[in-house]
C-alpha cells in the first residue's frame, strides 16, 4: 500500500511540471499559435527560479521571476510569429535552443547546489488523514493545488463559457472570420502566446523549487516536449490536459519508484519510459479511436500567420 | 506618388540569400556585444578563433572533422523537408547509427574488408529503424512526427549512455564511459580527416542531383510543397513520404556510423554532441539546395569549433547552442522579412 501511496504522490508532483506546461501551451494553440520554445522557456524558468533563491530564500519570489522571465521571453517570440508573422515552427526550435544554451551558460554557477529554499508540502487538515490515499492526494505544495484544481477550473471556464473565451477560439479556428467580427486577432494572439510562455517558465521554476529540487544541466529533459505531445494528446482542453499531464507523472514515478526498490531494469532504460510512454500516447488514441479523431482536432488556424490582405 | 510596403508571395533568391546574410551577421553581433557585457575581451577572443580555426593545420582538421556529421545531419533534416516532413530527430537517428556500426565493430570478427562495409549497412539500418515509427506514424495516422521523432532524441542518448557505461564498458578499465578503441576504422586522407567528409559532400549532391534532376525527386518536390495537388496529380504522396524519411534516417544514421568509427573510433556518451540539432539549422540555412547544405555545414563547423576552442578561454560549450538558436531566430525573421518591398504608387 505503501507502494501505491509514494507512486500517487510521486506521480502528481511530477505531473504539476507537465500541467503548468500544458496548460499555458493550450492557451497559446487554442490562439492559433504553436510555441515549440516551450523545453528553452522551461530551462530559463528553472535557472531563473533557483538563482533567485539562492540570492533571497524565497520560493514564491523565485516562481514570480521565473514567470516574469517567461513573460519577457514570450513577448519576444510573440512579436516574430505574431507581429512579423515569421515561421512558427523555426522561431520555436529557435527559442528551445537559446532557452536551453542560455538557462546551461547560467546554471554552470548553480550546478549542483540544492535549491536553499523550497515550497513546502502542506497537509489540508483532515482530508490529509484519509486512509491509503489521503497524505499522497493532500500533502502537496501550494503549486500542485493551484496547478490541478486552480487553473484548468479558470483556463475552462475562460475558454469555454465566457465571450472573451469564444473570441479566443474564433482566433485560432479562422482568424479570417473573427477579423471581419472586429474581434482584434493580433493583440489576443500576441497576449495568450505571452503567457502561456510565462506557464512554461512557471513550470521550469517549479521543477528546480518543488520537484527536483536543484538545477544540472539538462534539468529539464525534454519535458517541455512532453508537454507540447499532451496538448494533441489532449484535444487542446484544459482539464484533460492536466489529467494527461498526471499520467505521465505516473509513468515517470514508475521509473523512480524501479530505481529506489532496485528492480533489475538499468536507471537509463527506465529513464527511457517518459518518452517513449509519450509516443505511445500520441500514436494508440488515434488508431484505436478514429472517431475521437475530430473531436480532439486541432484548432484550423493551427500554425498558420494571418495575413489579413492575403486571401 | 506614395510608397507603401507590399508583401510579395515569394522572394527572389537573391533578396533571400542576402536576408540571410545579414541575419547571421547580426545574431554574431548580439552575440559579440553579449560577450563584451561578461567582459570578456573581443579582441583576444577573436584572435583565439581565428588562430584555432584557419590558423592551424589541426584547426582545418579538426574543422573537417565536424563538417562531416554536420553535413550529413543537415541533409538528413534538408531531404524529410523535401516531403514536408520535420525530421527533428537526427540527434536520435545519430545515435542509432553510431550504436548499431559500434555493435557490428565488436561483435562480428573478420577483416577490415568485410567488417567496414557492414558498419556502414548496420549505421544506415540503425538510423533508419530508429525513425521506422514515427514515420509510419505519421503516414497512416497523421500523427507529428516532428514531436516523435524529437522524443527519441532523448532515448538514443540514453541508449548511447546506457552501453557505453555499463554492458559495452571498455574492459581495461582506462574509461568509465565509453567502449574499447574500435577494431575497424574509416581510413583519413589528410592527418585525422577520415573520408567521411568527401562522402558526405558526394553524397549531398548526388541526392540533391536525384531530388532536381529526375521523375521521382520531382514527384517528391510537389508532394512536399502541395500534398493536395500531388493527390490529384495521382502522385503517392504517402510512398514519398515513407521513402524520403526512411532516406533521412538513413543519413542522419550514416553521421553516427562516421562519428563512431572515424573521428571518436570509440562508442562513448555525449558522442552525439548536438550534430543532430545543429543539423536542423544547417538544413534551414541551405533553403533545400546542396551548397547550400555543404556551405551551412561548413559555417556551422566554424561556429561549433569556435565554441570549442574557446572553452580555454572561460566560455562555456552551451554557448555554441544559444548562438545556434539566435541565428536560427534571426533567419526565421530575415525569411519572412525579406517578403516584403517598398514599391512606389501613383495616387489615384
């Protein structure tokens, strides 16, 4: 039972990385934009969050950073894919790599040290005393909660029931259409892509102050990926894509829960298991649901620069 | 009269060749005025590069060295866009490549003869089955093969580390982290420079040769550009696509192949040192021609071997990659930039 308990509690602060991630990239398709810089935003968040807190001991400071960072950066990306309407595709590959050399050139002071302030778990008084799974669902940090329950409840209700959230979508589905509506396609596109990158670097922070918590070079390790895979994974909602998100922490809690009960698997190949759990993930829903295949489609927008002169 | 700016659907070549241009040089200079603001010195950096670079017969080998997977990651990437495929994954198929020629190297005895040739099917193979399934993925259930093959990236590196630090360990003990010397080398033709190089520029031109000049590379080209249009042209857009990414995998496994038995002669972690990624700059800079791969290669060695040489100096490797990513980002933005003209108007 034991076993269970760590694996659950392991899995969902392992997925919070994820989530973060995955939600904000879903604020930036559902727009019509994709950011493949999310892994570069990731490892600028995690540097920026621990060197904050070995300067000031405090988390919440070093989360702030990281997601003003993230903001900074985003607002940069989105001024070449959305202002000059430069290749979505390279400018992201291009962030992902300066994200990534840039959070290495940093980190080489930080490598290795534990991170001197970190978020605590806090137990919910009573829910916590459950039995079984009690202290693994409710002795988390504030971010987990936040993370699961917090933003996916805003992000759906945003998107999904608010006239805000309609423009949003009419944005990413044919921005043609909501241009001629008066609905303004740059500014949203311009802001959503900023702050879902503020959510990536927000969840790099949250690797070097809640999960890991320590920065080394490569920290990140192709997460940001894994969060692009479960936004397709997740048809671009919110609250699915923070249940994906949990799946993968399960899986990646497997790997650690192998390697501290010595099972006779090599740590690299369980190491392995995120990715190629990913795949799987990608490829079996649409061969084994073919209908589901339109329902989980991408916005149409998806990718493409608006030009409004251009027909 | 007014002048107004006018986007134009496509620019010509020279517009484009001469945006790009300027891009890079501009990302050098951020990335020059960077270094000034660490207070570093410019001037003593630079003397550095160029003496470890052209300066020395060692720094034009040691600069063939790393054009040669550079050249081939970069065609791997060039020929997937060819289909309209991202082949993000070269850095894995690399790794693929180098495991399996590595595996034939120790495992198969005979002569050099014999055994070199099979190093060079077994680096293609490994390479091609490592993106067997993304490419079928994508073939038959539309599924991103940019992600895919991104992915195992991270388990090719981690296969390579896996081997090289436990079951292949050099037995005598001299390394924690990589195998034995190989047996079998890929024989140099100038100093350490192996001739993988001039393979790699034959190869980049016969392929751009088979891609410009028959049927088949044409039926590829329109497939990539307008998958529609190939349909109802009756053009099997899915073959191509399967074909042309195996071919991709192929390369990028070959790099690996190279890699292994002629630079490193030894399997070890980190082998892959980013060629994979890199590559991908080096297929956007060649804008699909075989110059321009040879040529991106050539520049990206330069930057990557500057890299190098500098760690002496206090600069960190990761470097390298941040300068990468700005003039892949400044490309990105000449190339669409470079779309635009200021033509004049009579009023009406």
């Amino acid at each position: 039972m034991d076993l269970i308990a760590g694996l659950i509690q392991t899995a969902i602060l392992a997925g919070g990385v994820l989530a973060l991630a995955a939600l904000g990239e879903v604020l930036a398709e559902r727009a019509g934009v994709v950011n493949l810089g999310v892994e570069g935003l990731m490892a600028l968040g995690a540097i920026t969050g621990i060197a904050a807190v070995v300067a000031v001991p405090s988390p919440m400071l070093g989360f702030a950073l990281a997601l003003l960072v993230g903001l900074a950066v985003g607002m940069v990306f989105a001024t070449a894919t959305v202002i000059v309407r430069a290749n979505q595709i390279l400018c992201g590959l291009a962030l992902t790599l300066m994200g990534t050399g840039v959070a290495a050139m940093i980190g080489k002071a930080y490598s290795g040290i534990p991170a001197p302030a970190t978020f605590p778990p806090i137990a919910i008084p009573l829910l916590s005393e459950l039995p079984l799974v009690g202290r693994a669902l409710f002795t988390q940090n504030i971010l987990v909660y936040l993370i699961y329950l917090v933003l996916p409840f805003c992000i759906h209700h945003l998107l999904f029931r608010t006239r805000h959230g309609l423009d949003l979508r009419a944005v990413g589905e044919n921005p043609a259409a909501a241009d001629a509506a008066g609905i303004p396609v740059r500014r949203i596109r311009f802001w959503y892509v900023s702050v879902g990158a503020a959510f990536a670097a927000g969840a790099g922070a949250y690797l070097t102050l809640a999960f890991v918590p320590s920065w080394s070079e490569g920290v990140v390790a192709g997460r940001g990926w894994i969060a692009v895979a479960l936004v397709i994974f997740a048809g671009y909602r919110p609250w699915t894509a923070v249940m994906a998100a949990l799946l993968f922490g399960l899986i990646t809690s497997l790997g650690f829960v192998g390697q501290a009960r010595n099972w006779p698997i090599a740590a690299p190949v369980l190491s392995m298991l995120p990715y190629l759990g990913t795949i799987a993930l990608m490829i079996v829903p649409v061969l084994a649901w073919q209908k589901v295949r339109r329902l989980m489609a991408a916005p149409a927008a998806l990718g493409e620069p608006y030009f409004r002169d251009v027909r | 009269m007014a002048i107004r700016i006018q986007r134009v659907p496509s620019e010509s070549l020279a517009g484009g060749v001469a945006a790009r241009l300027v891009a890079i040089v501009l990302a050098l200079v951020v990335a020059a005025i960077v270094f000034a603001f660490t207070g570093a010195d410019l001037g003593k950096l630079g003397s550095h590069v160029l003496k470890s670079t052209f300066g020395s017969r060692f720094g034009l080998m040691d600069l063939g060295l790393i054009m040669t997977p550079l050249t081939l990651t970069g065609l791997a990437v060039m020929i997937a866009l060819k289909v309209g495929a991202w082949n993000i994954g070269a850095e894995g198929q690399f790794c693929a490549g180098a495991f399996a020629a590595t595996a034939v190297a120790l495992f198969v005895p005979g002569p050099n003869v014999v055994v070199l040739p099979l190093m060079f099917v077994a680096g293609a193979l490994g390479g091609m089955i490592w993106i067997l399934i993304p490419t079928l993925a994508r073939a038959y259930a539309d599924v991103s093969e940019l992600i895919t093959t991104l992915l195992l990236n991270f388990v090719g590196v981690l296969l390579i580390y896996y081997v090289a630090t436990g079951p292949w360990l050099d037995p005598s003990g001299v390394s924690f982290a990589s195998t034995a010397r190989l047996p079998h080398d890929v024989p140099s033709f100038w100093g350490d420079v192996h001739w993988g190089l001039p393979l790699a520029i034959l190869l980049t031109i016969a392929v751009a040769a088979v891609l410009n000049f028959t049927r088949w590379g044409y039926e590829v080209r329109i497939a990539g550009s307008n998958p529609n249009a190939a349909r109802y042209a009756a053009i099997p857009f899915r073959r191509h696509l399967i074909v042309v990414m195996l071919m991709s995998g192929a390369i990028a496994g070959l790099a690996g192949m190279l890699e292994a038995a002629g630079t490193a002669h030894r399997l070890q972690g980190g082998i892959s040192n980013n060629f994979g990624y890199i590559g991908i700059m080096v297929a956007v800079l060649a804008r699909g021609s075989a110059i321009g791969v040879i040529a991106g290669a050539a520049l990206m060695a330069i930057i990557l071997k500057s890299g190098i040489s500098l760690q002496t100096q206090g600069v960190n490797i990761s470097t390298v990659l941040a300068i990468t990513g700005l003039i892949l980002f400044f490309t990105a933005l000449a190339d669409e930039l470079s779309h635009y003209r200021i033509v004049r108007t009579k009023e009406a």
